[in-house]
C-alpha cells in the first residue's frame, strides 16, 4: 500500500511518539509498503512548549521519507497539507493523536484527506483524555475524532475512554518494544560513561519530568530511612518540563544530595542505552497513566520494572513476575523497592522479562494494524 503517517518525527524530538513513527514507518517499508512521514514545521508555539527545544541535532533516520510540512496553529497550512495529501490519494493515512492542542489541525486535514473517496484514515490514540486538563479539550477531540475510520489503543484504558466518544471499530494492542537504541552494555561501561560507582545498587527514573510521572513522590520514597540505609542510589535522566525548583526543595528537605544523580539534559537515542544498563531496577512512579513507551525501552534492555497501579501499566508488568505494581504512595514504592532488593525476590526474573519481551514485537503490532483496516465483509 501506499501510506501516509501523520505524526512527528525527525528533526523533532517528540519523545517517544517520534521514534515510534520512524520505527513504524521502517517496519512497514519492510514489509513492502511505501511509507512518507507528514511531520510537523511547527509542532508547538514556544508558550506551550515547557522544555529547552523542540528540535534534535541528531542524525536523521535513514531511508525514510519525512516531509515536515505542518504548522500546528496555521489553518490556511492546514487546508494546504490536506489538499496535498488528499491529491496523493494513498491508500491508507495512519494518524497519532496524542493532545486535544493537536484536534482542529489533525481533524481539518482529516477531513479534507477524506474527499478523495479513496484513503482509510487509522488512528494509533496514545491518549483520548490528556493526562494534563486544558480548556476546549472536549471539542477539540470531538472534532478530530469525526473523520476517522478505525482505532488502534496502546492501553485498555484509553480505549475504554475512546468509547464514550465514538462506536467506531476499534482494537487494543499494547505498545510495542523499543528496540532502536542498540545494545545493552555491561553495567561497568555504563557507570564508566555516566561517571558512576558500579557497586552501587541503581534506580532510574527516565524521561521528561511532567507533574504527571511522581518523580516528586519517587523522591520522597528515597527519603525513607529504609532507603537511605540501604545505600540504594537514584539516576534522574529526562529533561525538566516543569519546576526544577520543585524537585530540588525535596532533594533538600531530605538531605538526598548524595543519593540522587541529575542528568537532566535531553538524552540522546545513542546515549539512552547507558541509563538503563547502570540500572539495577526502573520506577515508573506515575500518578496518572495510559500505556508508557518507557515500560517498552525496560524491556528491551531485560530491566525490571517498579510500577504504580495507575492506567495501562500493571497491564504489561506482571507483579511478581518482572517486578512489581504498587501504589503511588512514597511508601508503597519505597516498600517495592526495598522488596526488589531483597535476594532472589523474584525467581527467574531474566526468564520472565525474556517471555514478556517477546510479547510486544513490531510485526506482531503492525498484523493488528493491517487487520483492522480491512473493511468489515
């Protein structure tokens, strides 16, 4: 088929949608589809965009094709992209959507797209209610939601939120593994490149610092008497996007200076492989959740995870198997972690995250995605 992906990537960081897009876009082409990336020239306005820049310095992805092409706040541009992929006629238009900011733009060139009478419109819905509540979030998702054909959910949870909006056909697959950041390296190499003491014990927090994730909870927790005896160690790799200040007062309320290590830059796709092969565990401390790309970059590098039970994350780590889900208490994950570093507290651990890994394999995602767009006989 010929396919048209609507969603950021390269030169944009994006987080995690961005290198889902170039990934799925590469396996496609794998598979015989031709594949161009629709991105966006401007993606936010600076007053909405909380961090340092919205652009990587990185190399682009090779043999893709990436337009970048739509301005988010510009509606005669999005009357212009519509039209130029609506003349392209491809066969399939897979969309993200991600934010309500995001529905009038999406839902306009949607609906232009939607006139050639040809292209089936997908969307992957990485979250229908935004973790973060803004005014106009309810129409915008309305609006950007009337021109799509199908579904695809990365939690059980978003696509039960996905219902009370629409009946369109609509189907859960979880998130699948980020396998794009190389290999692991040996915990020493790791330590040595971040400058770390490798008989220490290491947890890891990764990721852009958002309200939503805990890290303020997960700092409290390292407060814990408990914690601090057990000499148990806390790398913070993500960029602010909030109050630095705000972590910081907790870092010094509880004197935790020299157990806490901030590597708060953006991380680079080639450096990200570091932070998780020092880690010992990886503590997903969210108060609020859907599904979590950094679950599937755990388990690409075989970590063990700490998970509280909120959204789609006790779906995809089984308590007791590849870690533990626990509440999202600073005790109730101070107890997790402590339980985790006790010997042997979890029998066959690499055993079981292997078996869960394989779970979550791109082609077994892209097969649910072909599925269902065929049209129902």
């Amino acid at each position: 088929m010929n396919i048209a992906l609507i969603g950021p990537a390269h030169p944009l960081r994006g987080g995690g949608i961005s290198t889902f897009n170039e990934r799925l876009a590469e396996i496609l082409q794998e598979q015989g589809h031709n594949v161009i990336i629709y991105s966006f020239s401007l993606q936010y306005p600076g007053f909405l965009f909380p961090g340092k820049s919205q652009f990587t310095d990185e190399p682009a992805p090779k043999n893709l094709t990436i337009k970048s092409i739509i301005n988010s706040i510009n509606p005669l541009n999005w009357l212009s992209v519509g039209n130029r992929i609506k003349a392209a006629k491809p066969d399939l238009v897979i969309v993200r959507y991600w934010l309500p900011f995001m529905g009038p733009c999406l839902g306009t060139i949607l609906r232009i797209v939607r006139k050639n009478k040809h292209t089936r419109i997908l969307c992957i819905a990485d979250n229908v209610i935004p973790h973060e509540k803004r005014p106009g979030d309810l129409q915008f998702t309305k609006y950007f939601l009337k021109p799509v054909d199908v579904f695809i959910t990365m939690s059980k949870d978003v696509l039960q939120d996905l219902k009370k909006f629409t009946n369109k056909p609509a189907k859960f697959n979880p998130h699948p593994v980020y396998d794009n950041y190389g290999p692991a390296v040996t915990k020493e190499e790791a330590c040595k490149k971040l400058h770390l003491n490798p008989a220490d014990k290491y947890i890891l927090f990764f990721g852009f610092i958002r309200k939503y994730k805990g890290l303020d909870i997960l700092l409290e927790a390292m407060g814990d008497e408990r914690i601090k005896a057990s000499g148990i160690k806390l790398i913070v790799a993500g960029e602010f996007y909030g109050d630095r200040e705000f972590y910081e007062e907790i870092i010094t309320r509880f004197h935790l200076q020299s157990s806490i290590h901030l590597y708060t830059e953006f991380i680079p796709n080639d450096e990200v492989r570091y932070y998780f092969s020092a880690a010992d565990l990886i503590v997903q401390p969210y108060r609020t959740a859907t599904q979590s790309g950094i679950t599937q970059v755990a388990y690409h590098f075989e970590k063990p995870m700490v998970v509280t039970n909120v959204g789609g994350l006790a779906e995809v780590v089984p308590d007791g198997k590849v870690g533990y889900v626990t509440g999202s208490e600073p005790k109730a994950i101070a107890d997790a972690i402590l339980k985790f570093f006790q010997p042997n507290s979890i029998p066959n651990l690499h055993e079981n995250l292997l078996e869960e890994k394989r779970k979550y394999s791109w082609e077994t995602f892209v097969n649910t995605l072909m599925e269902v767009i065929q049209p129902k006989t």
